[in-house]
C-alpha cells in the first residue's frame, strides 16, 4: 500500500470536514470516527497532528471541534499526505529493498513507480475541493 492507515484516515477525515467548510460546522473525533468508522483514539492522534501541521482547525469549549477553512478547500491533496507520512512513500521501493533503482531494480520496480508517480501526480494536482464535489456529486464516497 503506498498510503499509510494514517494517511487514508487524515485523508478521509478532511473530505468529511470538508463536506461541512461552507457551514462553519465543528466536528468532535467521537462524531468523527462514528461518521467513518474509525477508531476513535487513533482517529485523534491523525486529527492533531493535521492541526499542527496547519491543514486543518480546532477549537475547544461547549461549541469546539475540528473544522476545515473554506480557503484551505483549493490546497492540494498531496499537503494531507504530506503533513502526515512525508513524501518518502513516493520515491521508496515497492518491497522495500534501500539499493532499488533504475540501475538495480527489484521485480516490481517499473511497474510499481508508475503506479506510484501516477498516484503522487493526481494527488498533487487535484485540490480538497475537487474531491469534495465528487462526493457531493455523488461520483464518489469517503465512508459506506
């Protein structure tokens, strides 16, 4: 898998939020992790780590939660990735051999660099906002 759990959760917790940017709603991890069925501690420590990093917003009190900025709907997908595993993944081994290369290819190595080139171009070209008119579109989904 060339994305970690924490990232397809990061990713899939900020399509959520940002289903919800035009409205100024804030969401609790509870709600969250129930909403896309994840575990809710784990879920936590990913949601953190995206505010830290600045990707998305929190607020404590009676009214808080996690929430996305309307303006941060245009930022690249590939920022969610990044902020969460670094972009490693896209330049590592399929196998994970470290001597991998053009000059010394593992078995899959063709054929999984493409997959992964593919995959680091349409993350870096599509924004949060492209993802989220295809779930409101209903061309695609982030939890059943």
């Amino acid at each position: 898998m060339i994305l970690s759990r924490s990232a397809t959760y990061g990713l899939r917790a900020v399509l959520f939020l940002s289903l919800h940017s035009e409205k100024n709603e804030r969401f609790g991890v509870k709600t969250i992790a129930k909403e896309l069925d994840f575990p809710e501690s784990y879920l936590g420590k990913v949601l953190q780590n995206l505010v830290r990093k600045g990707i998305i917003s929190s607020m404590k009190g009676p009214r808080g939660g996690f929430f996305l900025d309307v303006e941060s709907l245009d930022r690249p997908v590939i920022q969610i990735v990044e902020a969460i595993d670094g972009l490693g993944r896209f330049s590592s081994c399929g196998l994970g051999l470290h001597e991998c290369s053009d000059e010394n290819p593992c078995p899959i190595h063709k054929e999984y660099g493409a997959l992964r080139d593919g995959l680091f171009n349409l993350l870096s070209q599509k924004t949060i906002a492209d993802f989220k008119k295809d779930i409101e579109e209903g061309r695609a989904i982030i939890a059943l």
